[in-house]
C-alpha cells in the first residue's frame, strides 16, 4: 500500500495531468527526463511542508499541509499574455475547496491558487502557479 506522502502527490499530479490546454502542452514532471521544447510547456513540482498536530492522542490525524507548484513556460518575446493565460487556465482548474482523493485520503485546495509575476530565462517566458493544499491524516 503507498504511504501517505505518495499518495498526496498522486492525487495532486493526476490532477495536474487531467488539465486539457489547446494547444496541448508537454508537463516536465519531477525526476522524469525532460527536453524542453522551445514552445511553451509545464512543469510541475510538489512542496510538502511540515505537518500540524491539532488533537491530543497521537494516534489522531495530523493536517498535512504543502504546495503544487505548475510553472507555464512560453517562448521568449512572444508577449506575455501567453503565459498569463495560461496561468489562469491552471489556477481555474484547481479551484478553492476542490477534494481530491486517493487511497482513501482526501485532499483539499485550501484557497485559490496565487499566480506570480513572470520571470525569464535565455529562451522562456515563465508565469508560476502555485496551489496550497491540506489533508488531514
């Protein structure tokens, strides 16, 4: 069976796979090869942070608390509304109090996602998109 923290990022990643953008972009996924094209992409990672103790008995649930980032790359001096939109489209998709579950964990989007301002690099344009979530287990 998958502990805990697995199954967490499991729900958060199938989340961010099920995301249908047009055009279709490629996800770099944490620790999987990647060749950034030079159009746009996402990429994706998982922030776990520490874990709350809310009640007495330790055998109770702790609140698990972290943060799915999805960064939306486009290519460099191609505008940047591109990549805002882009951003939008993401932060719309994990919308506040969305429950997401997996092997009997349920997942919480704890507030609407922040997207941050852009950034650039020798060959992108990149808007972040970062999602708080909470599970209690």
């Amino acid at each position: 069976m998958p502990t805990l923290h697995s199954s967490i990022e499991a729900a958060l990643f199938a989340r961010a796979a099920a995301l249908v953008l047009s055009p279709v972009l490629p996800i770099a996924w944490p620790n999987v090869a990647f060749t950034k094209p030079l159009t746009g992409y996402l990429r994706v990672s998982h922030m776990p942070n520490t874990a709350r103790r809310l009640f007495i008995a330790g055998s109770d649930p702790h609140q698990r608390i972290g943060l799915l980032q999805i960064d939306a790359f486009q290519k460099l001096n191609a505008g940047a509304s591109a990549a805002t939109e882009i951003a939008g489209q993401i932060a719309a998709w994990f919308p506040c109090d969305l429950p997401l579950f997996q092997d009997g964990i349920r997942i919480r989007v704890t507030k609407a996602p922040d997207i941050a301002g852009a950034l650039s690099d020798d060959t992108h344009w990149m808007v972040p998109v970062t999602v708080s979530y909470e599970a209690f287990a």
